[in-house]
C-alpha cells in the first residue's frame, strides 16, 4: 500500500522536562521564602510529573473514571467506589512526596512553601486525586479544635503512607480526610442546612442529605449538622472502631463537567454515628481553618492548571511552522504567550507568599491571609480560566481536540473557582474581612508599601485601594473590585520586589495601570516577549 501523505510539521508529544525545574518563577519562589534545601527533591518530583509514565496516568485516571457499586451480589449494601489502577498510582505519589497533611508535621521551618511547590508540580499531571489530598491537608487545623479528635486523626493523616483498604483506621498505615458540607437547598449558604445530629453518649447520630461530597472512600469526613445548639461541626469515620461500615450511603456519583477522576457523590447520613468537632453551634467557626486551607490550594491548584496549559502552548507553538516562520517566533503569537505567562508567574508568586504565611503564621500573617486569601481565590481562579483557554487556542483545531490533553485542562479550569465558595462569596468574605477585623488592612497595607517607590503607577493603585478598603461607597457592591484589585496588587508588590523587570514593567502596565477589559495578546509594543517566555519553556532532558 502506497503512502497517501508524510506527516510532518507536527510537534512531538512533551515528555521527560521537569516541571520544577523548568518553572523559574516557581524556584525563584522556593528560594526567597526558605525552601532551598528541598529543591533537589522537588526536582525529583518535577521529573516524575513530566514523565510519560505519569502523563499517561493521567490521562488513564480520566478515561476509566471511577465506578459506584452500592451492593455486593448477595444484596448487602458497601458503598464502594472502585478507582482505576492509575489513580492510586497518582495518589501514592502525592502522599509519597507528602503533598497532604505532611507538612503538618514536618519541622522545616519552609514546610508549607515546600509542600506549596509540590502541590503546583504534581497537580499539573492531573488535577482530579489532588482534591482529597487538599481536604486532608485543611482537616488537620480544623480538628485542632478538638484535642482528642486531633491527637486521634492526625498522626495517621500526617504519615507518608497511601493506604485504599477498605478497613478501619486502627488498621491502616496512612489516612485520607474528605468532606461534606453542602446540602441542594443552600450550597454555599451551610445554614440552610437540615442535616440532623442527635446526642448519643460520646457521639451523635447524624441524619440527612449532603450534595456534595467529594471522594467518598476517604477515611474520615468533616461535616456539618444541626445539633440541639445550632449548627456544629462533625467527624464522621467511614468505618466504625468495631470493623463495621458507618451508616454513610452513597446515593450517586455525579456526572461532572471535568474532574472525572475524583468521585463526588450525593451521600445519605442514615443515622451515622459523628463525634462532635468543637463547640455545638459553632460549625462554621471550626470550619473556617479547613476552608482556608482548601482556598489555598484552589489557588496553587489553578496556578498549576494554568502552567500546564502555558507549557503545552509554548511547546507546541515551538515546534510548529505557519506563514512561513515558526509559530513562536510570529509577533503575535509571542504576545499571547508572554500574556499568559505573566498570568501564570504573578499567581506562582502570590500562592507561594500565601503558603509562606502559613509557616510563619504570625497574628499579622494571619491577618494577611484573612483578607489576600478570598481575593486570591477569586482573582486566581477566574484567570485561570481565561488563560487555559486561550492557550488551547494556541494549537488550533489540535488543541479542540482530546488526545491533546488541552480540553482536560479546560474542563478542569472552572473547579477551582466554584469549590470552596464561588466568586461572589469570596468576594464577600473579604468584606467580612475588612469591616470586621480592622488588623487585615493593616496587614495588607504592610505587605504592599515593601513595594512602594518603584514605580509610581503601583504607587497610586495601592493608594486608591487602600482609601477605598477603608472607606467604600457601596462595599457589597464594589466587593468583586476590591477583591481583584487587592489580588493584583499583592501580586503587583511582589513581582516589583523579585521579578525580572520585563515581567515586572509588562504586568504592571497591563493590570495595574490599565485595568479594563482586554484580551491576551495586547502587551504594549515594546515589551520583552522573550525574557518572559523564557523563564516558562519547557525543556526535555
């Protein structure tokens, strides 16, 4: 058989760079902020991501995506979601490289910067498994609510060990924490919940309907209920000290835009036996140290969507010819491309401050995180699905198309920005912020003025943020510019303070001083496309 055509002017798949290593702005960021002793073995973690091998892992976990089995074949009921080999191949990589709760227990001093970097290399293979591994990284300053609890819970949560038997936690090497919050009445409004927990000697039993609860094979959920005092914060283990299964149906899975590897299910508290997490009608105080902690990770897990994405943009476009030059060579091309990467380098800087407040976690750090984390969430999260976007644009009909990988990065794109609170509730959460805990704009007016006197433009952004912080015409209605703003000039300050000028002069003039309506690929002429790329090209070893 005679060949109809040759196959050329294609680009080859990316396999074998490393996904720290590569990433400047991501060492950089380990550098300055005390992780420079785990570098090496961060690269080591970058070099498995970039792998074949864990590539086709995930693209596996996405094809041959989990499956319910609510009874065994003699009718009795189980409960079991069954994963593909690929998932746990995923999973124990990330507890491996202590991803989750590790850094809880860790004594370095840059733990939490460490785990940060980690979290954005792994998840840019595939996003999915790294909710269970973020929800079992924030249950451990939740259940610090609870001395017993805690003492009870952590040291198998904390342990390096990835353990999927379907037994009690006596009997396992490692633990995984998930959650179950929202109900289909209320969502984000956990008030509204209608779940029940009724006393029962040392426990409670709880009853009702969650919507949503994310990998139902975990060990242990932290959930809400309403307790005879209001709504209180529950551990609930999936099995029970006697080897039993706890009372936690699962009703369905749900069939998800993107995510596909991690199973969200609809679950029935059928009288599930629950120990109270804090103070009866406090849930949402107790909760509050997971939800911050998540929120994090919703802010590196988009960082890495979006360097995933900007990396298969710039490999592709390298290796591919079109009107006569190489594509990334092509005026405009470079302009979109380096857009995207200012995007990408601006949330690596503020995610890894972010996670650095974490290990210093200081009164005036914690104001800091109270008041950037919602803005980061919101701001962050929405970018990334613009830039995901426009970097499957970059490689045309290929990237439309499923063997790409492109369109996974797209669909996952959006998660981030609903869990834990949609845009608009972050955005009120900051208002929450500044009118109820004057130490938060204080805080965020200390971390900017490290900035102030580089460049005027900065200057004047800071000062009408803060006047209007402090004195808003209409703070529910401004919540999503405050939110934004707050957001970019965080990432503004500390790209002034550590960047290369092109990424700093670029970012500034494009988000800082002219902060309209804009599509990428509209950097003033004159802007150093080159160096900005340069500090995201992949480069296969």
């Amino acid at each position: 058989m005679s060949a109809t055509h040759d196959v050329f002017n294609v680009s080859k798949p990316l396999s074998g760079h490393n996904v720290v290593s590569d990433d400047a702005a991501l060492v950089d960021a380990v550098r300055r902020h005390g992780g420079d002793s785990a570098l090496d073995d961060l690269a080591k973690l970058g070099g498995q991501a970039g792998s074949a091998q864990a590539r086709g892992w995930g693209e596996q976990a996405n094809t041959r995506i989990p499956q319910l089995r609510t009874h065994d074949r003699f009718g009795h009921r189980i409960d079991t979601v069954d994963y593909d080999a690929s998932y746990h191949a995923l999973m124990d990589a990330a507890v491996t490289h202590g991803l989750h709760a590790a850094a809880w227990s860790d004594p370095h001093p840059a733990a939490h910067v460490i785990r940060a970097a980690g979290f954005i290399a792994w998840s840019q293979v595939e996003a999915g498994h790294m909710c269970p591994i973020s929800m079992t990284y924030a249950a451990v300053p939740a259940l610090r609510a609870d001395t017993a609890l805690f003492e009870a819970w952590t040291p198998g949560l904390t342990a390096r060990h990835y353990d999927p038997h379907h037994v009690t936690s006596s009997q396992k090497s490692g633990l995984i924490a998930g959650m179950a919050m929202t109900e289909k009445q209320g969502g984000s409004d956990v008030r509204a919940n209608t779940t029940t927990a009724v006393p029962d000697g040392d426990a409670y039993r709880l009853s009702g309907h969650k919507w949503f609860c994310s990998a139902p094979m975990s060990d242990v959920f932290l959930t809400l209920a309403h307790a005879p005092g209001g709504l209180t914060c529950f551990v609930v283990p999936r099995w029970l000290p006697d080897g039993t299964r706890n009372a936690i149906d699962i009703q369905r899975l749900k069939d998800k835009l993107g995510n596909r590897s991690n199973a969200s299910a609809e679950i029935e508290y059928d009288s599930a036996v629950g120990y109270r997490l804090g103070e009866e009608g406090r849930g949402v105080r107790t909760i509050v140290e997971m939800v911050s902690a998540t929120r994090l990770d919703c802010v590196l897990g988009s960082t890495a969507i979006m360097r995933a994405a900007l990396t298969e943009a710039i490999w592709h476009t390298s290796h591919r010819q079109a009107f006569g030059t190489t594509l990334i060579d092509a005026p405009l091309m470079r302009s979109v491309l380096a857009d995207l990467a200012l995007d990408v380098e601006a949330a690596t800087a503020l995610g890894m401050r972010l996670a650095a407040a974490v290990d210093t976690d200081t009164e005036s750090e914690r104001a800091l995180r109270r008041i950037a984390l919602p803005a980061a969430k919101l701001t962050v999260t929405k970018r990334a699905i613009i830039v995901t976007g426009e970097a499957l644009e970059c490689l045309g009909g290929n990237g439309y198309v499923e063997e790409s990988g492109m369109p996974r990065l797209y669909r996952e794109a959006p998660v981030n920005s609903v869990w834990e609170g949609s845009g608009n509730v972050n955005a009120l959460d900051l208002i929450r912020a500044m009118t109820r805990e004057d130490d938060t704009i204080s805080a965020l007016s200390d971390e900017l003025d490290r900035a102030v006197g580089v460049d005027h433009r900065f200057d004047d952004a800071r000062r009408e943020l803060l006047d209007t912080l402090r004195n808003p015409t209409d703070a529910h209605l401004q919540a999503r510019w405050l939110a934004e703003r707050t957001a970019v000039l965080l990432q503004a300050a500390l790209l002034l303070r550590y960047a290369p000028a092109a990424v700093t002069d670029a970012f500034i003039a494009t988000r800082v001083a002219d902060y309209g309506a804009r599509l990428p690929g509209t950097l003033p002429v004159g802007t150093d496309m080159t160096a900005i790329i340069d500090r995201s090209t992949p480069v296969p070893h």
